[in-house]
C-alpha cells in the first residue's frame, strides 16, 4: 500500500476508460488525465459555465439585432456538431494525452467524439469520478 504524503500532487495520472462500441463489444483507452485538486475542478468547472453564459449573452444580443430576419430553421446536425465540439474542447482540457495510435490533438479528439460518442462521454464521466469522488479503478 502505497504512504500517504499531502503536498506532492501530481502533475496527472492515468485511467483507462471502459465502454461499449456501436458494433458490440468493450473498448478501452488509457487516458492520461490532468490533476485537479476537487476546488481547482469546481473553478475548472465554474470558468467553463461563465464561458458558457456570457457565449448565451451574446447570442441573444445577435439574435436581437437579427429580430427582422427570418428565424433559421432547427438542425439536428447543427446540435449534433455543437455537443461533439464541447466535448472535444472539454477533454482537451481534462487530458494531457492517450495510448492510441493518433496523435492527441483537437482534431482527433473531435474525431472520437464524432465517431464514439459514448466513449467520448465516458471519459467526461470518469475524470469527474476520478477527482470528486476519488474513484480511479481500472
């Protein structure tokens, strides 16, 4: 068992993920995650909602000054791209790398997300397990 030593925080830790493929079957990725204390993830957390609101805010000023056009219409697709792109930028923020054989950058980050969805979300998932409950398992 490993002695328990306060101060000397990791630069980041590794995890492999788990999850289910679209074709049937498990598949797994070692991440290589970035070491957060549980305060550093909720200001982690806290910049990416006030990102988030003030992207709102000005979306409905755009929207306001565009009130006489036509109101676009609604596109699975656009949602669809919205929620891999946030997802992509967000593990881009959690991960410094992985242990498949692409290189770790934002293209192909966005291309697992598009490509595995649920994989993408399972690593969301346990990064946030990882540093606010400190449930790690492999």
């Amino acid at each position: 068992m490993a002695k328990i030593t306060l101060g000397k925080r990791p630069l980041n830790f590794k995890h492999t993920v788990k999850a289910q493929l679209p074709e049937g079957g498990e598949g797994s990725i070692e991440m290589l995650y970035k070491y957060r204390t549980r305060t550093e993830f909720g200001a982690f957390i806290d910049a990416r909602l006030k990102d988030a609101r003030d992207k709102d805010a000005a979306d409905a000023v755009a929207d306001e000054q565009a009130a006489d056009e036509p109101a676009a219409a609604f596109s699975l697709t656009d949602v669809q791209t919205k929620t891999r792109d946030g997802n992509a930028a967000y593990i881009m923020d959690i991960a410094d790398g992985w242990n498949i054989d692409q290189p770790f950058n934002l293209s192909t980050v966005t291309q697992l997300c598009d490509e595995l969805p649920g994989l993408a979300q399972q690593i969301i998932n346990d990064y946030r397990a990882a540093i606010i409950e400190g449930r790690l398992g492999n």
